[in-house]
C-alpha cells in the first residue's frame, strides 16, 4: 500500500477514537519444507528478477515484527494467535501462493507459473499425505490510531 495515500484517508474514514486493525499470517508457520521452499523462492526471484538474496522472511519472522511502522500510525497492542493446524492440498497451496501478487500468475507469465509449480509440487510432495500437507497456521492482530 501507499501508506502516504492510505493513511489520511484512513483517518478521514475513522470515527474520533476508532482504531485500525491489521492482521497478518495466512502462510505456513515452521513447516517442515520451509527450508526448501524458501531457498526455491529466493534462487527463483533472483533468476527471474534479479532481486538481491537477503530480503525473504519466514512466517515466524513477520510475526515477530510490527506489521506498520509509520509516524501516522500509533500502535496500541497486538497479540499472536495459538497455533492452529490446518491441513490443504498441494493444489490448493499453491493457488494460494499464486493469489499473492509475487507469484501471481498474470506476473510471473504461464512459463515461469509452470516452472515455479513444477519445482514447489517436487518440494512438497515429500511433505505431502495423500496430496494433502498439514501445518499450522498464526495470525498477528495489530491496532492502533491513525493520525491526519
């Protein structure tokens, strides 16, 4: 988001003394492929775009970091959600991956869409019970005041 657009009109759109809240955590927290998986994405990303080695963060990263840091944004709590197993099949993970604008397919193009599918169903499948993966899932709730 353009937080510089955003913001002010989250604050135009807000009740005196209502808060916004953001959530974060719809991916996988320590799952067993995440090692795989994630040194795939950044040998992928740096082929196809060139972009440096060092960004990624896990799951278990993120949650552990403010979701907006911002001077418009006052942060008056969050928490993190127990752990919570949820099970998916390989296909509907990676749709999942695809609804994220990294990995979209209308950005990638169906040629690397194939490559990235091909080399993520030869990861998982080592992980998978018939075709289905198991792995639990938390969420970081966060809120605060938005300034004008």
């Amino acid at each position: 988001m353009d937080l510089e657009r955003t913001l002010p009109r989250f604050a135009d759109a807000l009740a005196d003394g209502a808060m916004l809240a953001l959530l974060d955590g719809d991916a996988p927290v320590d799952p067993p492929w995440e090692r795989a998986e994630t040194a795939f994405m950044i040998d992928f990303l740096a082929a196809h775009e060139g972009r440096p080695r060092g960004w990624w963060r896990t799951m278990r990263e993120r949650l552990a970091e403010p979701l907006l840091v911002h001077p418009a944004f006052e942060p008056l709590g969050h928490r993190i959600t127990a752990p919570v197993a949820f099970s998916q099949s390989i296909a509907d993970y990676l749709r999942c991956q695809h609804s994220r604008a990294t990995w979209s397919e209308d950005h990638l193009g169906e040629k690397a869409s194939q490559e990235f599918d091909s080399a993520m169903i030869a990861i998982l499948n080592r992980y998978a019970r018939d075709g289905m993966l198991t792995f639990n899932v938390q969420t970081r709730i966060e809120w605060g005041l938005v300034r004008s």
